[in-house]
C-alpha cells in the first residue's frame, strides 16, 4: 500500500508527488494515458515534433522558477512581439522594441494602436511594474474589455489588438475574462519571456516526473474513502492508500470527488476548447519566427507559428511546420477544417498554401476553464469531499502552467502542514 496515490500526471500531479516523495512519503501516480504531463505533452509524426496544440511558458511563473530547472530545460524564448493580421491581408507588427527591434519600423506604423493608445500602454506597463504580478491577479476584477476601455483604450485597439493578444491566449474573444488576470499576464510578459524548450513541452513534465514511479495506462473510476483508507478503483484493479490526490482535469476532479460537497466552489467549471492543425512542408515557405495573430473579428484563424524557424531540430532537415490555431471547435470534417484554414491563411502565404501537407487536426475539449470578471471568488479550495481526499488542480487558481504547479505545491503543504506555502497567495 502506497502512503499516496495521486491521480494524473499532468503538471499539478506530478508537483505534488514530488514534492511529498521529496519529502519522505511513498507516493504511487496513476495515469489514464500511455504518457507524462497531461495537457503539456509532445508526439512524433513523420519525423516532426510536435506538441499537444500550441503552447509555451511564462519565464516569470513564480512556480514554475521555483519548479523547474530552466537550464536542464533548453528553455528558447519566442520573439516578444506578433505579426497581427488587419484587413486586406494587411500586417502589422506590434511588440517590444526594447527586446525585439525588428518589430520597431512595424510598430511605429501599425494602426491597431492609436497614438494615445501606445501612451496609454506604457502609462499601464509602469503601473504594472510598481506591485508584484499576483498583486494584480487579486485585485479588483471586472470584465477586461470594460478595465480596457475605462482605462482608456480606444474600441479600435481592443478589437485589432487586445483581442487577439489577450483574447486569444485565455480562448475569449469577447473579453469578458477577469481583469487581474489580464493584468497578471501583461506584467508576466513584463516581466519575461514566453519560452519553450527546445526539444518541447514535455520536457516540463519529464524534469518533474524523474524520480517518480508513474503507472501510467490505468483510468482510475471511483474513489472510496472511509475513515481507516481509501480504495481506488481502476480499470487495472483496486489500490489501497492512506491519502489520495485527484489531479486530473476539472470535470473528471468532479466526478471523482462529487461536487456536493462545496457546491458554492465548484470544480468543474466548464471547459473552453480550440483546435489546432498541424501542416508539413518540405521547404521553408517564408521567413517569418513571429507569432502570427488574427485580429479580424469574423475569422475563424487564432494564431499562426512556423515551428521549425524557432526549433529546427523539431522538423526535418530542410522542412518547417506550421500550427494552425482554431478559436474554438468548429463543426465539419477534418477536411472541411483543412479548406476553411487554407482560405484564410492564402492572404498571407498566397498560391503556397498549396505546399502545406496536412499532417494531423487536433480537438482538445478542454483547453482551458473559463476565467470570468469574479471568478476566483468562487474556485474550490485543496480539500476533497473527505479528510483522506485532496484536489490538485489548475482549478484552484488559473488555468495555466503557474495555476497547476502552485495547486501541485498546495495539495502537498496540505498533507505536510506547511503553512508557509499554503499562505502564498494565488498566482505567487
Ligand atoms: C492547447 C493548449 C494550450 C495551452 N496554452 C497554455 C499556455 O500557453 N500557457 C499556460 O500557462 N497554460 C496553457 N495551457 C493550459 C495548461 O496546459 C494547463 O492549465 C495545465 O497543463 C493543467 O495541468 P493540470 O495538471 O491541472 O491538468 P491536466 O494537464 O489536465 O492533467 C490531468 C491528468 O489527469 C489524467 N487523468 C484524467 N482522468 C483520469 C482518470 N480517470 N484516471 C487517471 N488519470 C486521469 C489526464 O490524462 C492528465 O494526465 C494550455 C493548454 C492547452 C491544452
């Protein structure tokens, strides 16, 4: 019998395991997939590597800096800036010239910020930098497109710029997501870099998993606990433990540990999907390391990033890979994803699109969990519905790396008594 029985290896799973082997518990992880890291993971196709959708890393993450060993990783930083795509096929470039200056002659033009708007952002950077990020992430919340635009943002910037900016990375076109995390994300960015290693997203989970026993390709179906243990049921047999942490996604956390519990502070909050196409080419169709965003309001294009500019020993020799970032899950077939993609990304890369070979579509349910103006008022806590029963999940905090790993940090100071960080605030 394992003192611990965590269930998921995703990011909160596999902090908390650590965290509770390092110090002294015998901790057994369960995991329903064949690998490590949950929602941040890499596969091989045909030679490219690729990750699970697109994603990468807030340098600045406090949780991730007292983590990780962003050596060991190979962390590479993306360029702080976009390539945001305006009518006609228009592009502007809008970053920070202070560590991009390619995006300076770009950025003095572009038109999706007003003269006053670009005095505003550095007005808000210099707010940003007088409090620590969590700060920000506990402070006052409100719709962002409202703090926006009382703030004094024109409409034109929220639409062309803030959208696709900051909509685009907490799935939310409409800005509705709380301000402080707005903030919190924007004094990260700051702050630092977003950043990926270089032989990809899994590396995060695989530095954390090193000293872990993970049995992995075992679906866990119902918790039982009683006062003297807890049963685990699984497709592979029932476990015995003393104490168990469920670190899976949100609605799974639900069901195992029900929600009646708290119904004031729910677990499962709802899920916000995207869908991401994978394209191969055997040669480089453009020169172009920049994220690309889409800031026409009716497309149905995220963001664009050629991989294989960034991470050349993630594609071929020669090729390049570009994801291809859907808001949402559309409705239609691989193929009819395939068509409405290309037509859209014809504006910029024209009669090439045709070179692109499809490679995989991916639908992920649950990106994230949506973050409305108040939200945290209401997040579920690192209890369970029993003593022997504790959650360690992104839905404690953020939906993110930083969420995951702090709730990870959490649900083992819980089990040891350390108060210390269990007091850290959220987002610390
Ligand atoms: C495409 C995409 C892009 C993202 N972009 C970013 C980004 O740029 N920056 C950022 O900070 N965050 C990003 N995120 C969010 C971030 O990945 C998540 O917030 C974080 O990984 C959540 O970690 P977790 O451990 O809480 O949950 P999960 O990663 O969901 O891990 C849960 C684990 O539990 C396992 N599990 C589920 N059910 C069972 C069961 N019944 N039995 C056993 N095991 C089970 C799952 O297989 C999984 O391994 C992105 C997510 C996605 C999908």
């Amino acid at each position: 019998m394992s003192d611990i029985i965590v269930v998921g290896a995703g990011l909160a799973g596999l902090c908390a395991a650590r965290t509770l082997q390092r110090a002294g518990r015998r901790v057994r992880v369960l995991e329903k997939t064949g690998h490590l890291g949950g929602r941040v993971w890499t596969r091989q196709h045909h030679g490219y590597t690729m990750d699970a959708g697109f994603l990468g890393m807030f340098t600045a993450y406090p949780a991730a800096q007292r983590q990780l060993d962003y050596g060991a990783l190979k962390l590479v930083p993306l360029l702080p800036s976009a390539v945001l795509r305006q009518e006609g096929g228009r592009a502007e470039i809008v970053g920070d010239p202070r560590r991009d200056l390619g995006a300076l002659p770009g950025d003095l033009t572009a038109q999706a910020l007003t003269l006053r708007d670009r005095l505003l952002a550095g007005k808000l950077v210099a707010e940003l930098l007088t409090q620590a990020p969590h700060v920000w992430l506990n402070g006052p919340s409100q719709p962002t497109r409202e703090f926006l635009l009382e703030y004094g943002f024109s409409p034109r910037s929220l639409e062309r710029f803030f959208t696709p900016f900051f909509g685009g990375l907490v799935l939310d076109r409409a800005l509705m997501t709380c301000s402080g995390l707005f903030k919190y994300y924007f004094s990260l960015l700051v702050r630092g870099d977003v950043a990926i290693p270089a032989g990809g997203m899994s590396e995060i989970p695989r530095q954390l998993a090193q000293e872990l026993e993970v049995q992995r390709e075992t679906v866990v179906s119902r918790i039982d606990a009683r006062e003297e243990g807890v049963t685990v049921h699984t497709d592979q047999g029932s476990l015995q433990a003393g104490t168990v942490i469920v670190a899976t996604d949100p609605p799974t956390a639900a069901r195992l540990l029900g929600e009646g519990h708290a119904p004031a502070r729910p677990i499962d909050r709802g899920s916000l999907g995207s869908t991401y196409l994978h394209y191969g080419v055997d040669r480089r169709l453009e020169r172009q390391p920049r994220l690309r965003l889409n800031a026409l309001p009716d497309g149905h294009l995220n963001q664009v990033f050629w991989t294989g500019q960034v991470f050349p020993g993630r594609v071929p020799a020669g090729h390049d890979l570009l994801i291809a970032s859907l808001w949402g899950i559309p409705d239609g077939t691989d193929t009819d994803l395939d068509t409405r993609t290309r037509a859209e990304l014809r504006v910029w890369l024209g009669d090439r699109v045709n070179q692109l070979n499809l490679l995989h579509v991916e639908r992920i349910r649950h990106t994230q969990y949506p973050q409305p103006a108040g939200y945290a008022r209401t997040l579920p806590g690192q209890a369970g519905s029993h003593p022997r029963l504790y959650l360690a999940s992104e839905v404690t905090s953020l939906s993110g790396i930083q969420g995951a790993l702090e709730s990870g940090e959490k649900a083992a100071a819980a089990i040891l008594g350390d108060v210390q960080v269990l007091s850290r605030p959220r987002g610390a």
